[in-house]
C-alpha cells in the first residue's frame, strides 16, 4: 500500500500527514511518488518545525499562511494537505500570487520554478518580514533562499540556509536541521 495514498481510520489527513512525514524525514521518499506531492507535505510539516516571531502574525488567530508565488505545480495537492489543519492552535490557508508585490501575510513563500529569474529580487522584497522562503531551484540558496528541495538518487532532500532564516527572525527546529544539509550561500557549489 502507498503510504501518500492510503486512508487511515481516525483524524485522516492528519494522521496521513504524520505518516508521511516520518517517512519522508527518514529519507525514505520514494521515486514513485510525484515530487511535487512529497513538497508539498514538506511544506505542511514546516510549519511544525519552525518558530515565527510573534510580530509575524496580525493577531492570535492569524492562520499560518502558505503562499506559492508563481505558477502553482501543486495541482491541488497542497490545499488537500493542509485541508482542516491546524498548528498551535491557528489554521493553516493556502495563498498564491502572481507577483511578489502582492504577497500579504505569508509564513512560508514557495517559489515556483517560473520565477528563478527573480530570485534575488524576491528575496530582497521579503527583507527580514520573517517568511520561510523555500524552492526547489537551482542556486536558490546561493540567491539567499532559505530552504531548497533536491531530488537526489529518487529522494527529496533538504538544503538549509539557516543564516537566513535567522536574519529573518525564524527558529528551526533541530529536529528539522538534523534530517537537512545546512548552507551558505557559496558553500557548496552545487
């Protein structure tokens, strides 16, 4: 049975989510499973394992805000995810945008390969707003992104630039730290 695609009884999506987060920070992904249905459940499970300053939410029941910037390669996957979520007591809403000038609130801004070429540009919008920048680009970390997806020998892998995460007022969890490979921009060259 595929462990992205089975029911479980009980709280469902939840429980599903949990499932296929341990088996994804256990680098157990598998090639089978289409790369953008394994980020997007990254993207669910970051908002566990990171720490918004407080300053980053309009109120206390601000919803933990996931934006995609860019063309959406979730093809729904994303808001099936994160549909009836919540994390510390505040749901989680699905928010696109076509540029970066339109981003409202948002804890962490996926950024579609169709803006590679804005990269720095949109990193520099965000200044130290305290948004999780994330994408699975090439040099996306050198352009000082945040947390980069790799496929690598048919796994999803992590690449962290936790200097600017910092920069930005965000706590990682070392939960999280100790499954990523941790970067700067020009430390690895790949």
């Amino acid at each position: 049975m595929d462990l992205l695609t089975a029911r479980m009884p009980g709280s469902g999506r939840r429980m599903r989510a949990l499932a296929i987060a341990a088996t994804l920070f256990a680098g157990l992904a598998r090639a089978a499973v289409r790369d953008y249905q394994v980020e997007a459940v990254f993207l669910f499970n970051f908002t566990q394992f990171v720490q918004w300053p407080d300053s980053s939410f309009a109120d206390p029941a601000a919803p933990i805000a996931i934006c995609v910037l860019g063309d959406d390669p979730f093809d729904g996957y994303l808001d099936d995810t994160v549909h009836g979520e919540a994390v510390a007591g505040r749901a989680i809403a699905v928010r696109r945008y076509r540029r970066i000038e339109d981003v409202g609130a948002c804890h962490v801004l996926f950024v579609s390969r169709s803006e590679t070429a804005h990269t720095a540009e949109i990193v520099a919008a965000l200044g130290h707003r305290g948004t999780l920048t994330v994408s699975d680009t090439d040099a996306f970390i050198e352009r000082g992104g945040m947390v980069r997806f790799v496929l690598e020998g048919g796994h999803v892998k992590l690449r962290i630039n936790v200097d600017a995460a910092r920069e930005a007022g965000l706590t990682i969890s070392s939960k999280l730290l100790r499954v990523a490979e941790i970067e700067t921009p020009g430390s690895s060259g790949r």
